[in-house]
C-alpha cells in the first residue's frame, strides 16, 4: 500500500470520526471512488490505534482526574466541571456496556449485509435530520456536572446504534446528549470520552486478530505507521478544533454535509446497483457491472456492494 493512500486513509478516518458525519461510511466508500484496493483488516487497526492515541492525548489530563475521582483522591481536581461530578467515570463505565452487547450481537451484521451504501446514505440523511432536530430543540442548560445515570445510559444505548455504517459514533452520542438537555461542548466532550473504551476494545481485538493471523504482513508496515501517525495527529487537532467549534456554533453545518453525502451516496448506489436483467444471471445486480470490469471484487467488497458470497473468483 503507498504511503499517500495510508496517509489520506489516516486524514479521511480521523476527520470524519470526531466530526459528526459517520468515518464508516467515508472510509467503506473513498478507497472504491478513489479506485485503490482494500487496504485490509490490519490498516484498520493502524486507524484505530491512532485514533486512540489522539483521545488519550486529548483527554489525558481529564481520564487522570476522573480515575482519581473514582477512588476518592481529590489531589488533582483542575476541572471544576468534572470535580462537580466524581461518579463520571462510573457513569462512562456503566454507558459502554450497551456498544459491547450491541457489538458482540450485531458483529456479522456490522461487518457484511448493513455495509451497503443503500442503507449508509439512509443512516447518513436520517440520523442528520434527527440532530437538526436534538440541536434545536435542546435548550443546552446542563454540563458534565450535572450528567447522572439516565443520562449516561440514553447516550450509552444511542453509542451502540453506531455499530450500523452511516449512523457515526460521535453523531449520535451528540445528538443523545443534547435531546438530555447537555450543552454542545459537553455534549461531544462526553461522547469523546464515552468512545475511548470502545475504540481501545476493538483495536485490542483487532490487534489479537492479526497477531493469530501472522502478524502484520512486511508490505504493510510502513503504511501500518504512516496511517497510525498521521491518524493520531489529525485526530488530535481534530478534537481541538470541533470542541471550540461547539462553543460559538451549532451543528447545522454538518447536518447540511451529512444530507448532500447521504443523497450522494444513494445516487451513487442507485446508479451501481442498476437490475441485472443482462448480467447474466444472480440475484446481485453489482454483478453485471464488475463482469463490464467497471469494479474491482476488493472494491466491491470494500464499498459494500456486493455480498462476498456471490462474487465469483477471478
């Protein structure tokens, strides 16, 4: 894999993690518009750490003082906002248990039949609507002070819709949290901090999968860094950057790009999915089109056009 394609992968993850407009979606559909093959399970994993990296770095100093927190050491208090709430980090334990079961349940689904562009551009139009709605209809009169176990259960259950492409992470935790009365910023700060295990969780398992696989192969490494670092980097000034963002803005912005990429995405899809009616037999109408040799099966398979099952080999 080249190293730009790993870098611009890396940007495109980041960006589109901690923004709220689905890195699913984005990173399912760029390597098939982009024409570059799947860069596989373990550049995922690069993805992951990096943006893992960049929450831990971010939010350092915030993980410190609700650890302390929790077991009653009030040395390091410099928050005010988390000092006012020492349950938080037993809130954001109790929250991450929904992805867990949702992931565990819906890991097949996830990973094969809910990739399919039909349903990302419905997830991406959908979901967008619904935070135009939770942004103009919260009031925002609450902070991670005021957060209690309703709260943190809402936006937990709302983390684990994320599992289906399109839906986003950060999207739909903002969006849970601002319909529970939180202000903009500690709407994301929360979902920022609430995504932390969860991502860690999957690079983990990712990370054991491919250490049982045989470990990265050679030919990746340099992009296995090059996208870690550069993830880990846009990431971080990502973060930065949507946190104050939040203090003078609403999310109208990326409620307008969710639902021109959400319309773009089923054209796209309409267009690539046309009847097989001259394909020459099967039930996928992606078929006629890879047979034509306008895609790739890896690009097919990336974007979530096809079910792997019915792709012939080449």
């Amino acid at each position: 894999m080249p190293i730009y394609q790993a870098i611009v992968l890396a940007i495109v993850q980041s960006l589109t993690e901690f923004l709220p407009v689905s890195s699913t979606a984005h990173l399912a559909l760029a390597p098939w518009l982009l024409g570059w093959k799947d860069p596989g399970l373990s550049f995922d994993i690069a993805l992951h750490l990096g943006t893992v990296v960049a929450l831990l770095g971010y939010f350092f100093r915030d993980w410190l003082q609700l650890a302390a927190q929790a077991v009653g050491w009030r040395a390091h208090q410099s928050d005010p906002e988390l000092a006012a709430n020492p349950r938080l980090l037993w809130l954001l334990a109790a929250a991450t248990v929904p992805v867990g079961i949702a992931g565990y349940a819906f890991k097949s689904y996830a990973e094969q039949s809910w990739r399919n562009p039909l349903l990302m551009g419905g997830m991406l139009i959908g979901v967008g609507l619904l935070m135009y709605w939770a942004d103009r209809r919260s009031q925002g009169r609450r902070s991670l002070a005021d957060v209690r176990v309703a709260d943190a259960m809402t936006i937990g259950v709302a983390q684990a819709f994320a599992i289906v492409p399109g839906v986003s992470r950060s999207g739909i935790t903002i969006t849970a949290a601002l319909l529970r009365d939180l202000n903009r910023p500690a709407a994301a700060r929360f979902s920022f901090l609430l995504s932390t295990p969860a991502l860690l969780g999957a690079a983990i398992k990712e990370s054991l999968d491919v250490i049982a696989a045989g470990g990265i192969p050679v030919e990746m490494r340099s992009a296995f860094i090059a996208g870690a670092v550069a993830s880990a980097l846009t990431g971080w000034l990502v973060i930065a950057f949507f946190l104050r963002f939040l203090r003078r803005h609403t999310l109208k912005i990326f409620v307008y790009y969710r639902v021109v990429f959400g319309i773009i995405v089923i054209a796209l899809a309409m267009t690539a999915l046309r009847p097989n009616a001259h394909a020459g037999g099967g039930n996928d109408s992606t078929l006629a089109l890879w047979r034509s040799g306008g895609l790739r099966v890896v690009d097919l398979r990336a974007a979530g056009l096809a079910q792997p099952d019915l792709l012939p080999s080449r």
